[in-house]
C-alpha cells in the first residue's frame, strides 16, 4: 500500500500533514484516499452541474429526449447519494489522521480540529453556500465540530466502537425526522446531521482498521468485504422507499387531489419520513461501501487499472480547489438558465474535469498543496505555508508517491 502522512480528506483537504519546513521529509501517503476522494468529488460535481443552473429540460422549457433521460438516470444511478456519502466517509477518515498527526506533533489535537473546520466553515462554507444552496462544505464543518469532541471516545477501546455510534446514529436519524414531524423548519438539520455523522463515525472506523496503515503489506479482505456489504445493503434502502408509500399512502380528497398541510405541502404519515430517511442512508450508505471497497480492491491489485485510477490521484490532493472552480465555471452559464440543455451541462462538467485531471497533476508537481488547500491551510496556522517544493529531488520523492502501484 502506498504511504501516507495524514490531513483530512474533506472538500478540499490535502491528505498529508503540514508541510514540513524542509523538504528533506518524504511525504507518506495512501494512495487509495486520493483515489477515492477524487471519484467522490467527480460524483458531486457531476450531480451539481443541472443544479447550480437549471436546464431547459428541468424548467420546462424543452422536453427530454431519450437519451438526455437515460444519460441523466445512468448519471443519477452511478453517482447520486453515492459521491456525497463517500466523501463523508472520507472525511471520518481525515479527521482522526489529522488528529493523530497532531499528536505526534505535540500539539493539542481538540483545539486544532476545532479551529481547522471553523475556517473551512466560516471562510469557504459560508460565502460558498451563499452562492449555491447545495453547498456541503457548510454542512461537513458543522458535523466535523460536532464529532470532534466525540474522538477521544470514539478513538479508545474496541476498535468496533465508531462501527456501533454509526449504527446508532443511522437509527437515532429517522426517529428524529419522526418525532419532528413534517412543517418543522429544523427538519432538513434534524436528519442530515446525524446522518453526516454516522458516515464519519464509519469512516472512524475504517481509519481504525490495521489494513488503512500505511506500513500493512499483508493480504486482507476488508476490500472485498465492503463491496459485498454495500451490495446488500443498497436494494434493502430502496426497498423501504419503496415500502414507504406502501405502508404510508398519500392522502386524496374526494375530487383526487392530495390532502395539503399548513405549510401548503400534501399531508405525509411522519412514518413515510421516517422509511425514506433511513432508506436514503442505506442507499448511500451501500453504494459509498460498493465504490469504497472497489478502488480499494484495484489500487491493491497493482495492474492496469491501479495505473489508470492513480492519474486521478493528484485531483484528490485539491479537491477544495476542485469543489469550488466548480461552482464558479458552472455559475458562468447563468445567463443561459433555462436555455442550456442537460446534456450540455453534463458535457461541461465532463470537460470541466478533463482539464482539472491534467492540472492537478501538473500543479502538485510543483506545489506542495492545491490553491485553496494552501489558503486554509495558511489561515489554520496563521502564517502562510511553503507552497513551492524547493529542490529536484524533493519534487521526485514527492511526485513518486502520489501515484499508485
């Protein structure tokens, strides 16, 4: 497995601590969280392009031909919930290999992680979210703060520990929706946060595993494993979607119109919220296992398609860069909202992505970080960060271990 030197694979983190002063320090990484971490935010992007600026097809405006439907089902299938709950994980992941990288270093882990999400929320969260309502950094800085005070528990005793807090919170999501009830302005808070959770917990979990060590050379099958796991976890969320409006039918008034609440929305059982809440976690919960597990397998396997995956591997490095670029590029269409085709816009975050592929490699073989990665970074420490890397042979050590096999 390649080496690795921890930071948080959120939106936008660099997965290595802070950058030593001189480069004489190789840099150790795990080339399988790059990887992932680049497919998640690939997923994201694509699923965010028809939503920064809708397209004609979803404002009405031009009618769906087949194959804009089946590429947006296909795209939907693949990536939809599946990308997002990735990244959650991963995020689970960084937490507690930033938050051993601290102790190592010294330093007071709680303050550090505290501080760090503060300004990815405050800094790049907030005025992101301004922009686009479908912001997840937001979202990830609050949840992150939320668990961050949980580590010391979460990280001591048995290792299946954060495995049973993610049962417990995918369990504790849905009970809340239902004692919530529908109208309720703190709905959307009340599911997702501990939804966000329970995936970082896993990916606590996962971080905890002797198999994500950066010196483990044995055979495992943990990889596998997960990609047999999310298989059977996948069909039973939509199964109770499905079985939501089964057990929960809509209600009709006489003329066949849905029954409509005070909040102007059709009455629905607080027992249908709940179905599908827990349903949506499993559903994402299955396919970030499915993907997880897949990359895994291949980057272990060393062959052709370790070596095509491990071109993606600097994009992982930058995916803060990445994230936002993105809102920015797809912003610049706005003018033509509800005019631009879906198909158009999938095609513009395909491109999109091509370019940022080639950037990214050339970037972090210059660099030390992404652009905004150094940002945070800088604004975390409180002093700006080396960015360049300084000598020939430093660049080498630094460009051999960001690829795979």
């Amino acid at each position: 497995m390649q080496e690795t030197t921890p930071h948080p694979p959120v939106p936008g983190a660099d997965q290595s601590a802070e950058p030593p002063e001189s480069a004489a320090v190789p840099v150790r990484r795990v080339a399988f969280l790059d990887v992932a971490r680049a497919l998640a935010m690939i997923g994201v992007v694509m699923m965010n392009a028809p939503i920064v600026v809708f397209a004609a097809e979803r404002g009405g405006e031009r009618p769906e031909s087949t194959l804009t439907a089946a590429v947006d089902a296909a795209l939907n299938l693949l990536m939809s919930g599946n990308a997002r709950s990735m990244l959650m994980v991963l995020l689970g992941v960084g937490v507690v290999l930033s938050w051993r990288a601290a102790e190592r270093r010294g330093g007071r882990p709680m303050v550090l992680t505290l501080w760090r999400y503060a300004v990815l929320g405050v800094v790049f969260g907030v005025p992101h979210l301004l922009v686009f309502s479908g912001d997840i950094l937001t979202l990830y800085s609050v949840s992150a703060l939320l668990l961050a005070p949980a580590l010391p528990l979460l990280l001591g005793g048995s290792r299946a520990r954060p495995f049973w807090a993610a049962v417990a919170l995918f369990a504790a999501a849905p009970a809340l929706e239902y004692l919530v009830g529908q109208g309720n302005e703190l709905l959307f808070l009340v599911a997702m946060v501990p939804q966000t959770l329970a995936f970082f917990c896993l990916g606590v979990w996962l971080a905890r595993r002797p198999e994500l060590s950066p010196d483990f050379e044995g055979p495992t099958r943990l990889p596998v494993r997960m990609i047999w796991a999310g298989l059977l976890i996948k069909p039973l969320g939509f199964v109770l979607m499905f079985a939501s409006d089964w057990l929960f039918p809509m209600e009709f008034d006489a003329e066949g119109i849905p029954v409509l609440g005070a909040d102007g929305l059709p009455v629905v059982d607080p027992g249908s919220h709940a179905l599908v809440s827990l349903g949506a976690s499993l559903t994402g919960l299955g396919g970030a296992l499915v993907y997880l597990g897949l990359v895994w397998w291949l980057v272990r396997r060393g062959r052709a398609a370790s070596r095509v995956l491990g071109t993606l591997a600097p994009l992982g490095r930058m995916t803060l860069t990445v994230y936002l670029l993105s809102t920015a590029v797809f912003l610049c269409t706005k003018p033509l909202e509800g005019g631009i085709t879906l198909l158009a816009q999938y095609g513009l975050a395909a491109a999109y992505f091509a370019v940022m592929v080639l950037a990214a490699r050339w970037w972090m073989g210059a660099f030390r970080l992404g652009p905004l990665e150094w940002v945070w970074r800088s604004i975390v420490r409180l002093r700006p960060l080396p960015l360049r890397r300084r000598t020939a042979a430093g660049q080498g050590t630094a460009k051999a271990h960001t690829g795979i096999g």
